[in-house]
C-alpha cells in the first residue's frame, strides 16, 4: 500500500513526528503503527537506505512526499496531502 493511502491511518502525532523528523531513523514504535496502518512490512526493502547506519529509513520518494504534506503541497501522485 503505498504512503498515501496509510498515512491517514496514523495517528497525528505519529504524523508530525514523521514531518518534524522527516528523513531521520524511524523508531520501532513507528515502524509497527505504519506497519498496523498497512505500510511495508519491515522486512521491505523498501525501508532501508544501502548506505545508512542500521535502522528503519524512508526511501527518497516517502521523503519528498512528506515535506509536501508538511509545507501543505499536494504530493507528486496528486493527492491531497492530510494535514496533523
């Protein structure tokens, strides 16, 4: 599923931890709401950048949606972003 459609699903502190923190190591606890909210499972490659430190990352594409939700621009794919 992809971002836009289970980032609703978050809770909106969960969601301005993500923009605030957009880009940084995301913590387990977030890994497993966005997981329960129906984003990749962590076994994804989809989360881990080749050449980060361990841990759960965004790839560059979920990056740039997010700063378009945080600065109140519709993403790339045209949907509305949902504000927190």
């Amino acid at each position: 599923m992809s971002i836009e459609h289970w980032w609703p699903r978050l809770k909106p502190s969960t969601q301005k931890w993500l923009i605030e923190n957009n880009g940084d190591t995301v913590p387990q606890e977030v890994v497993t709401e966005i997981t329960q909210a129906g984003g990749p499972a962590t076994s994804d490659a989809w989360w881990t950048g080749q050449n980060e430190p361990p841990g759960f990352y965004f790839p560059d594409e979920a990056v740039d949606w997010i700063e378009a939700v945080a600065n109140g621009e519709a993403p790339a794919n045209g949907e509305e972003p949902d504000r927190p």
